[in-house]
C-alpha cells in the first residue's frame, strides 16, 4: 500500500508495515461506518478503527481524502481479483467463472468505496481500463472457443455481465459470492451460450 498523504495525482511513497497496518484499518472501517450511514463523521470512523481522530486526520486531510483513498484501494483489490483468475492463460469457462467470483467478494466487501469511484482520478481510470481490457479479451476467447455464439454481440455481453455482477453484489441476502458467481455465469451461457435454446429468428 501506498502513502494516501501525497497528492492525488503523483505516486505515493511506500508506508512501513505499522503505517500500512493502520491506514488499512482506518479504510476498512471507513467502509463498515459509511456503508451504514453515508453521512458519518471523521471521529466516528477513528473510533471504529480504534484510532485517535487525529491519527485518521494525520494520514487524511480531509472526508473527501478519506474517499479517494478508500475508492483506489477497492479499485486496486478490484484489479488485483481480476488479474488473479489468470484470464488470458486459463480456460476461458473457468476464468468467466473465477474472475465473477472474484469480483463479486471486493464488490460486496467495497460497495461504498466502488460506488463512489471518481471517473477523473487517473489512478482509478487506470486500473479500470485495465481490466475492461482483460474483460474484453477474455469475451473475445470464449467466443472463438465455442463457449459463446459466434454472433453474439460481445460489447452488449458485456454489459448485460457487468449489470449481473452489479445487481447480484447490492443484493443483501447474504449469499456467498461463490453461489452467485454461478447463478450469474449460468444465466449469461444460458442467454448467450452455444447450446442455448431454439432461436427466435
């Protein structure tokens, strides 16, 4: 992890382990308080991570210093997940699968910090063309590969995946991501697989 105290667009000096320690405290329990109420305070966030409100303003200047830095650390872990499942090295039904699984845990897990990513910050934008890069690369592999039509639309695909994921991670039944990662790669082959029902043409 990196220095949130540097700016918000140079590279941030690297923390040592206790700083890192706290500073990863202070974003999770940042995630915890302001899920729960949006409108939370500075001293209400230090004192979940169990922290003096002047150790959280020492490494934030500011509420919104605090957000930037929660929604590049959640983009971070978001890249991360996806670049773990080895998308463009591993069967493209099993990285469909695991990239899914792996994406819906940091959205459950980051859904006030995800739903609050600033489309100008470089660093974000960064990560996330990335992985819409991946994304699409991958698409294009199940495709050519027979696990999905061979006309099917890959940019609308896409999006109706991305909608899946969205929707399965607000949901608040609880339901463990590897349970919805199958629901949601089903429901995509199910709609646009090879062996799909009879066509409506």
């Amino acid at each position: 992890m990196t220095s949130p105290t540097d700016g918000a667009g140079g590279r941030a000096r690297p923390l040592r382990a206790d700083a890192e320690r706290t500073v990863r405290a202070i974003l999770e329990a940042a995630e915890r308080i302001l899920s729960a109420n949006p409108s939370a305070t500075m001293e209400q966030i230090a004192e979940a991570a169990g922290v003096a409100r002047t150790t959280v303003h020492r490494r934030f200047a500011t509420r919104d210093a605090l957000i930037v830095a929660m929604t590049r650390w959640a983009t971070q872990q978001f890249h991360d997940a996806v670049t773990a499942a080895r998308p463009d090295a591993t069967p493209p039904a099993v990285a469909l699968y695991q990239v899914t699984a792996n994406v819906l845990r940091v959205k459950i897990a980051w859904g006030f910090a995800m739903n609050a990513l600033r489309t100008d910050d470089p660093e974000v934008a960064h990560l996330h063309t990335d992985v819409l890069d991946r994304c699409d690369r991958l698409f294009r592999r199940a495709r050519e590969s027979g696990l999905l039509r061979p006309e099917v639309d890959l940019d609308w695909t896409r999006r109706v995946y991305y909608a899946l994921i969205h929707e399965s991670a607000q949901d608040d039944r609880g339901e463990d991501a590897d349970v919805l990662a199958t629901r949601i790669v089903d429901t995509l082959l199910r709609g646009f697989g090879a062996s799909g029902g009879p066509s409506t043409r």
